[in-house]
C-alpha cells in the first residue's frame, strides 16, 4: 500500500507539470496580437514569408557545416556552440552565399604576394566538406590548359568576397572525376558574367554528363556509381580484365546496413535544436542578401537626350 501511494503521489506531480507547461505554451502561442496588418512594416512581411519556407531541412543542405560531426569521438558539445557563434560573427563580417557542389564561385582572397594584396580565383566547387570553423570547398579551372585546384576553409580571415556566380546543382555529391575529364567541362573565363537567380526559383540541377579522357585516371572511376559521368564512352577505355573486377568492389548491401547511417548522420532532432540557435541572425542575413541582390539586379535607365 505504501509503495502504491508513493507511485501516484509522482504521477499527479507529472501531470500537474505538463498541463502547468502545456498551458504556458499554449499561453505565448495563443497571445493576442494587436497591431494592424496595414501597420507591419514590409520588412516583417517579408520575414514572415521566408519563415514559411525556411525550415530544418533546407538549413540541413544550404548550411551543412554547422552540423557537427558524427562521430561521437570528435563531439564536444562546448566547442560546437563557441564554433557556431564564431561562425555567425564571421557571416555577420563577410557575406558567405548560399551554393552547392556544382556551383561557380568566385573567391577574393588577400595575399601578401600579389601586387594589390589580394588575388581573385573562379572556378567550379567540386568538393565541399568539413564542418564547424573546418568548413572547407574546392574550387576547380583550367587555365593555359592547365588544371588548377585551390581549397578554401569556409571562415578562414582571408576570404574578402565570396561571390556565387552561377548557381547551381550536379547530380553527385563530389566531383573529382572532373581531374579525368576532357578540360572543356572544367575551363570557365575569368570574367565570367554572374547569372542572377530570381527569388523562389527552385535550384537548377545540371545533368551533363562528362566525357573522361582516355587512362590513366586519377582514381578507378569504373568501380564507382558516379550518374555524372558518361559511363558508355568511359567503358570504351576500360580492359576486359578491369571490367570483370568490378564486381568483386561492389557493396549493394551498405544501404541497408543501419549502423552505417546512423554512424554517418546527425539525428534529425539534433539538427534543429542545432538550428534554433543561429535561425534569428540566419533570417537577417538572408534579407539582407535578398535586398543587395535586388540592388545588383536594378540598373538605372539613362536619361534619353
């Protein structure tokens, strides 16, 4: 009997916590809201529209690197929140662009060994990986036939301008095939002209599909299951031998091994307890992105004699 009148005295002690919480929730939520809607300043409309849009799971790939990472040996939950504020000061300073691999960017960077202290580099993203202040991309060109690949850290001090030229998706998640590949689908001119997307426009995918050159390659690009590589013309350059060891590489069962996953992803729950920290400041950088892409995409007319 006693042990019984001890479990319901904690039982009531829950339920009188949850409805105690369930109504103060219900409290903020339900407040009244006495502003007039002609009175909302367009800035707050606005704002409102992008929430509607804005969700964890858009943040998850526009902002991967503020996802720790998931090995539990390289977690520290202290480091990760100083990182994502360093990393909101940082955007707060330099402008970082929403892209994806794929995506032509346009990095200025100071150096002391140039002549005007800074160098301009465009080029492809065919790699971009890391997370935290480690965030880093690849940028891919050809110039005077050569292959140039340079690897910036996301919030390294030195970036100046990050400007998204042309943006864009692939149908895979890196591209270093792209080193193997004839020079034509990595070569872009210098100054190149910025191609504006309009706002609410869905993200271009680019399906081309690349022509590799004839071996050696810089990797065994036939055991792989790239969608991005012409896999018809590349097989013409592959022996009889190689084309029956790749069987013996392939590992169809790793989809559906469950540990895999869990071992190589962030818990959805996470991401947005990740997510509410910075989703305020996140806001108000991307209004004003949207109202300086306003300003670029303007051109004052001339007044005609």
């Amino acid at each position: 009997m006693l042990l019984r009148n001890i479990i319901q005295r904690s039982l009531t002690k829950v339920r009188v916590n949850v409805q105690l919480q369930l109504e103060r929730r219900n409290a903020t939520v339900a407040s009244p809201v006495t502003l007039d809607e002609n009175v909302v300043r367009p800035e707050a409309k606005e704002l409102s529209k992008s929430d509607q849009k804005f969700n964890s799971l858009q943040q998850r790939f526009v902002y991967p690197e503020f996802l720790p990472n998931p090995t539990l040996e390289w977690r520290n939950p202290i480091r990760e929140k100083l990182e994502r504020i360093d990393m909101m000061r940082r955007r707060s300073q330099v402008d970082l662009p929403e892209f994806y691999v794929g995506s032509i960017l346009a990095v200025t960077s100071s150096t002391q060994h140039a002549v005007s202290k800074q160098t301009r580099f465009l080029g492809i993203c065919i790699k971009r990986e890391g997370c935290g202040l480690r965030a880093s991309f690849v940028l891919r060109n050809v110039i005077d036939h050569i292959g140039i690949e340079i690897r910036y850290f996301l919030y390294d001090p030195k970036i100046l301008k990050l400007d998204v030229i042309k943006l864009e998706k692939r149908l895979d998640d890196e591209l270093y095939y792209l080193r193997d590949a004839l020079p034509e689908y990595s070569t872009f001119p210098e100054d190149m002209e910025p191609e504006i997307l309009p706002d609410g426009m869905p993200i271009p995918i680019n399906t081309t599909k690349v022509v590799m050159k004839p071996r050696p390659w810089y990797a065994r690009w036939e055991r792989t299951h790239f969608q991005g590589i012409n896999r018809e013309l590349m097989m013409t350059h592959v022996s009889e031998k190689m084309k029956m060891q790749i069987p013996l590489h392939e590992k169809p069962w790793e989809k559906y091994d469950l540990m895999k996953q869990y071992r190589s992803t962030i818990p959805e729950e996470e991401q947005k307890d990740i997510f509410a920290e910075v989703d305020s400041e996140l806001h108000k950088l991307e209004l004003l992105r949207k109202k300086q892409k306003r300003k670029r995409a303007f051109v004052k007319p001339l007044k005609s004699s």
